[in-house]
C-alpha cells in the first residue's frame, strides 16, 4: 500500500474518532438539560404545594372551618397560648422547681427549668445581667457580654411548640429562664450521697473585718477606701461570723451533673437542676462580672512591690524572683504607720485580697505577680472585674473537687476550698426553698442596691 493510502486512512479514523467523542459530549449535555428540567418541575411542585398548606393553614388560623377536628384543637390550643401582654418576657411555661422529680443517670430525662438565685438584687455600679429571651425552648444561647454559652444543646423533637404571634412588641427588659441540658449522668453515685466531708475555706473575712474595724488602728480614709467600694463595700456590710455553712455546697457537688460545660456546674437536686454560673455568682456578691481589659495582667508595676519586699536568692546567688506570701504582708502591715502617702492602704489592698478573695494556704502559696502590680494603681483596683477573678477560681475548685473523688470518698474525707467562697456557700440555700425557709432569715432595713449575700442572713442556730 502506498504512503498517500496508508495516510488518507489514518486521516479517516482520527475524523471519525473526533465525531464520536463530540456526539458523546452533546448527549451529556442533553442529558444534563433534561436532568435540570425534571429538577425545576419539582421544586416548582414542591414549592406550590407547600404554598397550598400554607393558605390552608392561614385560613384556619384565621377562624376559618376546617373538616379535621384535630386541627381545630391545635388551632384553638394556639390562640389559648397565643401572644404574651405587652411589656412581658416570652418564654417557655415554666415548671414549679419545688416539685420533686427523680432522675436516673442511665436514662435521663427531658430536665425542668433550673433553679436560680432570685434576680431582684441587682447592683445599681454594673449592667443588668440578662439573658436573651425566645419565643420556643431555648436550644443555643450566648451570654451578649461574656461569650457564655447559657442554653442547652438538645431539644425534644417532640415537644410542641407554641404560637405566637411575630407582630407582637416584645419586652426589652430579658429575662434569665434558661433550660438545663440533658444530663448523660452524675459523678457520684446515690450510695455516696450519706458520706460526709469536712470542707474548710481559706476565705478569712471575719478575721480582716475584725483587724479592720479594730479601735485606732487604721486610719478613717483607709477603711472608707473598702466601705465606699463599689464591689468590696457589700462584704464589709453584710451579716459575717467566724464559722463556715459548708454543708449545703458539700451536698451541691454530690449531685454534680455531666454537661460538658467549662464555664458552667449544674447539680441535680431531687430532679429538679441547680445552676452556678457566672449570673449567679454576680447576684449572690455584688462583684463586678464584665469582661477583663485589654492586657490587664500588665497593668501597674512592680514598684511598689520591690519597695517592701526584697527578691530571695538560692544559695548560689541566683535571684528566686519575688516571692511574697501572706504572712509577710501582715508583718509589714503591722509595722507601717499612717504617712499619708497611701503606702498603707496598698499593703491593706494587698493583704484583702490575698485573704480574702483569693483565699489560698499560708504556708506554700506565694502571692500572683497580678496582684503585685495591681495594688499600685488603686483605681484599677475599683474598676477591675473582681467577680470574674473570683468565678473562675470557684469553677476550677468545682472541677478540682469533683477529679479528686471521682474513684471514692473516704470515711473521713477533708478538702481546702480556696478562693472566695461566699456565693458558692450561700448557693443551696438561695436555691432550695426547704434549706431557706430552716436556716436563713431576711435582714431587717438592707441597704438598696444590695446583693443576695446581704439580703439574707444564717439564722442564730447555736451550732457550727
């Protein structure tokens, strides 16, 4: 065969292989039309149909018959619980919290709305700590100010929801019904719940209050520096004695719930839910609870520091750092004379918050760089979201606590609660109405603007 044939056939089979290839191109692409086609057609059906029930619906929301029965029902159930009145929060019906409900940790159960400390102790200094309202059971929320996720994750698909109507005007003024997670269970088991524990705390407010108030020695200026605080005023005021009611927060972390929250302890009281969160813990103590400033822990200087107390060195002559405990601030304390330089009130700072807020033991705890350089700037010191500082240590005690016994508690268990304890102590007798009405009693003539903690007092029992 000849090149010019062998070359002519090549030439035919490339035209020929190129024809397929473009008609196997275009039937895809007739393919694909019709597939968009038969798309359109249903969304189009979906979308008509979907318009057909809404009418219905609307016309028998509207007072309009219907031949079902059961939607008459449900359309009258809606009108029943239809809008809230003007000026009034929406939310969820909301299950009395005294009704006991048992809940088992293998199986648990849809859980009520929880138990909060009451909302009426409101500081006047910060803002109002709400959370943000809803028309259905809350299944996400976030904290506007803190981040703080407050809702619970899981909804019961079957749970009906109730109608009401978008026009409506809604309150401004939020309220705080949240709903509690479904609990996976409890850290300790029900054959726990008898053992006890003697929980101390290294919160010593009595003993600053009576070396405070002590005839002469402190100046006027110095003690209306703590009395005229916006946050520290409420803890110098309140009913205060030298014993400790650490039973009922013993009781509350028996019964801690598994939620999975870092910023939150929820406790399982006779089914019925007990929250501690960041809310709480304001309402409880007054304390300022907003966010930190920006770079706060390199606010003020260690100047003062460094004035009265010297850096150790090891045996070889390398500086330890600055390590000031307790002990040494009351030594320095005691020996300091009013110059009117306000070194003094400093050091008072200093020590109030080293005994008081954050609580810790005498002999191996050396007082955090933070509050070092935060006495220097005495403003910073009224202003700073003590109350945060504060709540975050009780959660990681909370956290502490519940790892240590988790494989048991011993006959005699002892535990050193840090930091400061005063809402955490005061938690199960905001929150069970049983414990309230037996061992707290309201305080005659309370300051307004007033917390929780001061509102009410421990009742005179004659025991610790």
């Amino acid at each position: 065969m000849s090149p010019k044939t062998r070359l002519a056939e090549k030439k035919e089979k490339a035209g020929a292989s190129e024809k397929k290839k473009n008609a196997a191109v275009k039937r895809k692409e007739a393919a694909a039309k019709r597939r968009a086609a038969v798309k359109k057609k249903r969304e189009a059906a979906k979308r008509s149909e979907t318009t057909k029930k809404k009418r219905k619906r609307d016309s028998g929301l509207d007072g309009g018959s219907s031949s079902n029965p059961t939607k008459r029902t449900r359309n009258r159930v809606r009108e029943t619980a239809g809008s809230p009145p003007e000026n009034e929060g929406v939310h969820s019906p909301t299950p009395d919290p005294t009704t006991p409900r048992p809940v088992s940790p293998s199986q648990p159960e849809k859980s009520p709305t929880p138990t909060h400390a009451a909302n009426e102790a409101e500081n006047p200094q910060q803002p109002r700590v709400t959370s943000g309202s809803s028309t259905k059971s809350p299944s996400h929320r976030v904290d506007e100010q803190n981040d703080e996720e407050i809702g619970s994750n899981n909804r019961d698909p079957n749970t009906p929801e109730v109608a009401v109507d978008n026009e409506t005007p809604r309150t401004v003024e939020r309220d705080m019904t949240v709903e509690a997670d479904r609990p996976a269970g409890f850290f300790f088991n029900p054959s726990d719940y008898q053992k006890g524990c003697k929980l101390s705390s290294r919160c010593r407010q009595h003993d600053f209050l009576t070396m405070l108030n002590a005839v002469d020695k402190f100046d006027a200026s110095e003690k209306s520096w703590f009395q005229d605080h916006p946050q520290f005023k409420h803890i110098f005021h309140m009913d205060c004695t030298s014993t400790r009611k650490m039973m009922g927060l013993w009781m509350l972390l028996l019964r801690t719930m598994h939620t999975g929250k870092g910023r939150q302890a929820w406790f399982g009281v006779n089914g019925v839910p007990v929250r501690y969160s960041i809310r709480e813990h304001s309402l409880i103590s007054g304390l300022y609870c907003h966010s930190y400033p920006e770079n706060y822990q390199k606010i003020g200087s260690m100047k003062f520091a460094r004035k009265y107390f010297k850096v150790k060195k090891t045996k070889d002559g390398k500086e330890k750092g600055l390590q000031v405990t307790e002990e040494d601030v009351k030594e320095k304390l005691q020996k300091m004379k009013f110059d009117g330089s306000g070194d003094r009130l400093r050091m008072l700072v200093l020590y109030f918050l080293a005994r008081v807020l954050r609580g810790r033991s005498k002999a191996n705890y050396f007082i955090e760089y933070f509050l070092l350089q935060a006495v220097e700037d005495l403003e910073f010191c009224t202003k700073f979201p003590w109350g945060r500082y504060t709540f975050e240590d009780c959660m990681k005690e909370i956290f502490h606590v519940r790892d240590h016994f988790r494989d048991g508690i011993p006959e005699e268990a002892q535990w050193p609660f840090p930091g400061f304890i005063n809402p955490l102590e005061i938690l199960a007798f905001e929150c069970i109405p049983v414990l309230r009405e037996k061992f707290r009693e309201p305080v005659p003539n309370c300051l307004d603007g007033c917390p929780r903690m001061c509102k009410w007092r421990f009742k005179r029992t004659g025991t610790t």
